[in-house]
C-alpha cells in the first residue's frame, strides 16, 4: 500500500535493467492502481513485446482495458491469458462477466460451464450463471444459482439484486422484499435498486415508502419513465390524485407513441374524475395499437 516506496524500488531494478519483465510488470500494476491508464498500458505493452507468451501480462493488460472501458480490447486480452496460463479461472470469470455486459451470452455460458466443471459450487461462476438463467428468463433457475453465490454478496454485491429481482418474479414477495432492501442498504445509490424495491414497496401498499425511494431518482434524472411511472401510482393510490396525473402526464409527452403511456394516463384522469380527457387518451391508445 506505499505505492511511494514501491515506485523508488520500481525504478532502481530499471535502472539496473530496463528490459526486466517482472520490474516492468510492477511498474504496470503502480501505473494502473493510480489510475495512470495510458502509462500502465505503455509498461504492460512494453512487457509483451519482450515475453509475448507473459500471461499475467495479458491478463493484466485485459484489467486495464476493462478499467478504461474498452471491452472488447480487455475480452481479447484475457482470451491470450487464459490460453497463455494453466490457472486462469480468474480470467475466465472476468471474461465471462464482460461477455455478459456487451449481451454475449452463448460466450458467457462456455466460461461458465468451464468454471462450474473446476468448482461446482464455488460463488463466482454461479453468479454469472445465475445472472444468464434471469436474463434468459429461467427465474427457478437463477434462484438456484444466485442462491449459492448470495453468501458472498461482499465480492458480488449484484447477486443480491439479481436474486431479488428473480425471486419477484416468481412472485416470492418477502424474498424478493429482504433481498432487495439489503442490497439497496449496501448500495443505496444504485439507482436500478431504488427502483426494484420501490417496485416491491408499491405491491406491499406501502405508498410513502416509493415516494421516498424514488425523490432521489427523478432529481437526478426527471425523465425516468420507471420511476416517474411507480411515482405517480403510489400518488394516486394515497388520495394526491392530481400530482400523479402530473407525472402521467409527463410520461405521455416524454413517450408520444407509447399506447401503455396514454392508458396509464387515461386511468389517472379517470380516477380524478376527468372523464372525458381520459376517453380522448383512451382513443388515442387505440389509435396507436388497435388490437
């Protein structure tokens, strides 16, 4: 943690030898750990043109990249570590986690099936298999998965939303309610969390509680559809009926050709006694989507 010293001793073995891969590696990893991105892709470049079969450098440089947010330049990086070392399972779940970000899901489940054959019931490879069986809309699944990875929540906070979110869809409420009320406690600026626990709160009637979840979110963002969506139910359904047809009324602007937008707004009118303002936005949903 004395990134200081390091650097000076960094520098000395350079100086004895500049072309030292192990001391250039280092000098990577300083770089990278200060966010000095340019300059540890430099050093880790420096080591591959050296030792091209350095796996920890590729895999190194695949951190990098991931940090500066080209993905597909890190998912190659780590396809060299991974061929390039023995014991890769670091790599590979990685790799998996960054296929799964750009929706490459076939690539994900091979990384997955791989780390599942070595460790069966280790957290790692169950978390990202239990995020592919949700997206993929097996919930039972994915609850299964989740399930075993859920006990380390601290290195993967997300299982817990992912297991929330699937155990809501299996319409297990005091479940998905825990869940999601931890994970919204360890992230509480996570806004996709505010709005999954919002979205339990406004099935357990607890109509405040969404108002309060969800303040934060339109403030930093008015244009949420979800958000504003869960808001105005929660107001209407607490008598502030006027407020939400506010808000129903700004989802129909911000979604013009939205047949849903317009029939939430309807509803709204029609609960505050606007009659005929709510058959003209009636008629205007079956306009846009006649069946």
């Amino acid at each position: 943690g004395d990134s200081w010293d390091a650097e000076e001793l960094i520098g000395k073995a350079l100086a004895k030898n500049p072309d030292s891969t192990a001391a250039l590696l280092a000098k990577a990893r300083l770089l990278a750990i200060r966010n000095e991105l340019d300059a540890a892709i430099e050093a880790v470049d420096r080591v591959i043109s050296l030792d091209p079969d350095q796996g920890r450098a590729w895999s190194l440089r695949g951190d990098i990249l991931a940090s500066s947010q080209d993905l597909a330049g890190a998912i190659a990086a780590y396809d060299n570590s991974i061929e390039l070392q023995d014991n890769n399972f670091g790599d590979l779940f990685k790799r998996a986690g960054l296929n799964l970000q750009q929706g490459n899901y076939e690539l994900a489940q091979a990384d997955a099936d791989t780390m599942l054959a070595q460790a069966p019931q280790h957290p790692a490879p169950n978390y990202i298999q239990g995020i592919l069986h949700f997206q993929t809309g097996k919930y039972e699944d994915a609850i299964s998965s989740l399930s075993t990875a859920e006990p380390a929540f601290g290195q993967y906070p997300l299982a817990l939303f992912f297991l929330a979110s699937a155990q809501l869809q299996e319409g297990n409420m005091d479940q998905a309610s825990a869940l999601a009320a931890r994970f919204h406690n360890i992230s509480p600026n996570n806004i996709q969390g505010r709005k999954l626990l919002a979205t339990i709160r406004l099935q357990q009637g607890k109509d405040a509680a969404v108002q309060s979840l969800l303040q934060p979110v339109l403030e930093s963002n008015p244009d949420d559809i979800a958000a504003l969506n869960l808001t105005a139910n929660a107001l209407l359904r607490s008598g502030k009926t006027n407020e939400g047809i506010e808000l129903l009324s700004r989802v129909a602007t911000l979604q013009p050709d939205s047949p849903a937008a317009q029939v939430r707004l309807g509803a709204g009118l029609l609960l505050g006694g606007q009659g005929d303002a709510a058959s003209q936005h009636m008629d205007t949903a079956q306009e846009l989507s006649p069946e």
